[in-house]
C-alpha cells in the first residue's frame, strides 16, 4: 500500500505523529485556556493600577493574537477580570509595594 499510495501514507504517519504529541502533552494543552485569561488579567491591572497608565494604552498592551472575550475594569475596587477561551480570571491591586495579585477561584463545591 505505501508504495501505490506514498502520499495517504505520508499524511496517515503525519497523523499518527501529530496524536502521539498531543496525548504525551495533553496536561499542557489543558491548561493552556487558563493561561491567556490569568496573563491578560495580571498585566492589565499592573499596568492600569501600578503603573499608572490609562484604560486604553493598557488595553492595547495586553492584546495578544489569542483574543480575550472579554475585559472588565472595575476602578473602585482595582480589580480587572479577564476572560477567553472558556476561562476567566481575576487580578486585583494589593498595595504599592505588592502590586497586583491574581485572586483564587472561588470553589463552587459544598
């Protein structure tokens, strides 16, 4: 079969290949929703809330090639939370010599 059809081999190998790494890293490729959320979160509010910066120069900081659904700015309570792919997140600002901090999820179980 490989030598009458060299090109279905070649692209049923690929395949293969391509499910062997993406089970031997499949822990990573999990988390990897999370990160874009708490990374957009933990940037915005450092740039917003320790250094000073305004809302739409941060905004344009934290824009990545992954889009984030959605970004909520709370100034009263210097939280920003931070959503994409599924996954939110929030940072809010500790104080001048701590900066901002990434705020635990809250644990929706009894």
């Amino acid at each position: 079969m490989i030598a009458r059809r060299p090109v279905l081999s070649l692209l049923v190998l690929a395949l293969i290949l391509l499910a062997g790494l993406v089970w031997q890293n499949r822990a990573h490729l999990t988390a990897f929703p999370g990160i874009i959320s708490a990374y957009t979160a933990k940037e915005y509010c450092s740039c917003r809330y320790v250094m000073g910066n305004e809302a739409d120069y941060c905004q344009s900081y934290v824009k990545q090639y992954v889009p984030t659904s959605d970004l909520l700015d709370d100034a009263e309570r210097k939280r920003v939370t931070a959503s994409g792919l599924g996954r939110s997140n929030t940072a809010a600002w500790v104080s001048p010599h701590q900066g901002c901090r990434l705020m635990p999820e809250a644990d929706d179980t009894p």
